[in-house]
C-alpha cells in the first residue's frame, strides 16, 4: 500500500489548515458487506477460525467496544469477517485516511494520530456509542509488534473503558503475525490465521473496577508471544525468506555488540562486522552456525536489546543524531515532503530542525509513552514519526543502517525512567 505524496514549502505547509474533524458516521449495510467481501480471499487463504467465548451476553443490537491486538493488516479483515453484520467504526490513523477520506468515512472509520493525545477521540468514541448505536472496534496497541510481543498500551485506556461504559469484547488473534511480521518486508507466509473473540467486560464490572484495575485487565488479556506460540504449535514456515530483513528488529550483535551491522536474508542472519551468523529455522528458532548461540528466540535478543539502550541512557550516553527526509501531515488530502533535516534524540526528547533553517521543532520525553515508528512505512522506508495536534513529521533516516526500532525503545525508556523520576 502506498500513499500520496507531494513537494511542498514547510512554510506553505505549516500555514495549511488543519483536517476538519467530521461527526463519526455509522456505516451502512452495503459498506459493511463490501468490507467483508474485499476480506473474503485472504481469510480463505489462511483457512480462517474464529472461537467465540462468552458473547451470548452481548444483545444483538447492543454496542460495545471490541479492542484487538495488532499484527498486520489481516486484523482489519478479520474484524470485517467475525463482526458482520454488525455494524461497527473503526479508530485509525489520520495517515491511512490521506486521499481516501470519503472512502473511510464511508467505512466508519475514526481519525486519531498515533501517540498524541486526542479529547476528540473519547468524544468521537462516545458519540459513536451512544447516538450512532454503533460499535467501535480499536487497535490499542497502536503499532505492529516489531518483535512478536505485545508492545505498550496506554495508561488512560482503563480510563476510557469506564467514560464509555459499554461491555468490552477482546479479540487475539493467532498466526497472522507469523503469516506477515512487519519486518519481513511485506512477504506473505503460508500460515493457518484463527481468532478468539471474548466478552471480556461488562458495564457493571467497569463500573466496579478501578481504572489502574481495569489496566491490569487489559495487560493481561494483551499479553503474548507470538514466536512461543509458533514453537508449540509447531506452525512451520518454509519459505525461504522468513528471515529477510529481520536485522530491522534485531539491529544488535551480541557477539561484537556492533549496532547497524547486521544483515537477514533468506534464512541467515548475519552480523557484518564480526562474522557472527545464526540460521532461522522452521519453527522461527535461531541457531549459530560459526560460533555459540547466545539467543534462540527472537523476543529474548530484542528484551536484550531494551536492557542495553536502557543502560545506556541511564549512563548518561544516549544520544541520536541523524540526517532525515521530511514529510509532513497536516491534512487528510496529501502527506506533503518538505526537503530534509536533522533530528536528535536525547535524554531531552526529540529535536527535528531543517527545510533550510525554517523548521525547529521539540518535543519532550514525557510527550509520549511511546512512538510511531514503522518499517518501510508505505513502502516509502523506515520511519520515525513525531508531532502534535497540528502537524506530524515523519522523519526517514538517510542512513540505512539506523534502526528506528532502537529509537522506539529509546522513546519508551526515557519515558518510564521520566516517570518514576516523578514518583521519588
């Protein structure tokens, strides 16, 4: 999937005005049915299932909030699948409405930018409930996993689950991470993909739980690994590929400790400064093939990986500088390229100057629990996205070998280590 890009001045940007906010608008019948038919061939593909738990408490009519964890783009489909003909508004991102928005909201899709905090969405949300007796499906997760795992959720969705007050439904999906890990650069596995969908709330238990209890709930039911999963239900992938570019997740040797220097392709993953080399199995196992193997599964190296860049703030030795691309979204008409930059990020945030001299945003750490950054991002390339309300600039490092997965952690530990620093 792409997306529609132009040439423009930061300073005609930046005087553009702002995406309207549009009434959530509930879809009907024919939008509905056209979702679940465009979902049909992939779902047939991966022989689709889907156990239901608990949902006779759900009324035919009643709405709710389904939250989904996040994989790949199969979860929207699989959505469009299990809830039909229910009908149902799905919160996305303001970058996949950019020359679509008719489209979208057609769809019942509701705008929010990525880790930024939104009023509007509650208020969307709750409309959509309340007036437009439609039910609201949400990604909470907000981004792919990069390494299997359940990535942050957001301290004010407990929050939110009781200013709706609606019976909350999850829905986990299984194998869809293993068909398309973001990774993999959009190279589609031959995997089995199911779902379990669970009454998992209900008002009155919402209105009983604290919103710190309601978190724990949610952390719970999110929690997963998809790489154990495959491992004990011995899904296989034979595809030769199934370690291409998985050096975007694993960025570290643990050998040498070098950074940027590691290469998968095919079934190799190798690191080009010490000559380390591991081999992905069927069953997603490394093993080294020219020295000792110091991890075999995938979410181990990159838990490694969180503990070395952590140290590494917490040594006071942190510190990004890189030259970038600039795009801009500012709208919902196009994603606008504004010329280039550098940004910085420190243990003060974020720091992106350019567009010669015109551009000088900052953004600090406690802006966000965590950040949009993605790989080959509308196959345009590795990303990282900062912003707010007004503006979003999503930065792609000129240098390939910086990982934008390591810019994530990054964000999220100074985060955390910011807000304990509050609690002392």
């Amino acid at each position: 999937m792409k997306i529609r890009i132009i040439k423009k001045s930061y300073s005609d940007v930046i005087a553009l005005p702002t995406a309207k906010r549009f009434i959530p608008k509930k879809p009907d019948v024919f939008f509905r049915s056209l979702l679940k038919l465009v979902s049909l061939p992939d779902l047939l593909a991966t022989h689709f299932e889907c156990k239901k738990v608990g949902m006779e408490q759900l009324g035919k009519n009643e709405p709710c909030l389904f939250l989904m964890n996040h994989s790949s783009f199969i979860d929207l489909e699989i959505a469009a699948s299990i809830l039909y003909p229910r009908p149902f508004n799905i919160v996305a991102t303001t970058d996949s409405f950019v020359g679509k928005t008719w489209l979208m909201r057609q769809i019942g899709c509701i705008p929010t930018k990525k880790f930024v905090s939104d009023i509007g969405l509650i208020r969307d949300m709750k409309y959509t409930v309340e007036k437009l007796h439609s039910s609201v499906v949400m990604y909470p997760e907000a981004s792919y996993s990069f390494d299997g795992t359940n990535t942050v959720l957001p301290e004010s969705l407990g929050g939110c689950l009781k200013l709706l007050g609606v019976p909350v439904v999850m829905i986990r999906t299984y194998g869809a991470f293993t068909r398309d890990p973001l990774y993999n650069g959009l190279q589609r596995r031959k995997v089995r993909v199911s779902a379990e969908m669970k009454y998992l709330l209900s008002p009155e238990q919402i209105k009983q739980s604290s919103a710190d209890e309601l978190n724990e709930i949610l952390k719970r039911e999110f929690t997963i690994d998809n790489f154990t999963w495959q491992k004990e239900n011995e899904v296989r992938i034979k595809e030769v590929f199934r370690a291409d570019y998985l050096h975007r997740a694993l960025y570290k040797c643990p050998h040498c400790k070098a950074e940027g220097k590691m290469l998968g392709k095919g079934i190799k993953l190798k690191c080009n400064e010490c000559g380390a080399e591991y081999e992905m199995d069927e069953l997603s196992a490394l093993k080294a093939t020219n020295t000792e193997t110091v991890f075999s599964h995938v979410p181990d190296w990159y838990a490694w990986q969180r503990a070395c860049v952590r140290e590494e703030i917490e040594r006071g030795e942190y510190k990004l500088e890189i030259s970038v691309r600039i795009l801009m979204g500012v709208d919902t008409k196009h994603i606008y390229d504004v010329g280039e930059g550098v940004l910085t990020h420190s243990t003060e945030g974020f720091h992106l100057v350019g567009c010669d001299g015109t551009l000088d945003y900052t953004q600090k750490v406690q802006a966000s629990y965590s950040l949009y950054s993605d790989f080959n991002w509308y196959e345009v390339g590795d990303v990282i996205c900062i912003g707010n309300s007004k503006a979003l600039y999503y930065c792609l490092p000129q240098d390939e070998s910086v990982s934008v997965a390591k810019v994530r952690i990054a964000a999220e530990e100074l985060y955390k280590l910011k807000k304990n620093s509050k609690k002392d």
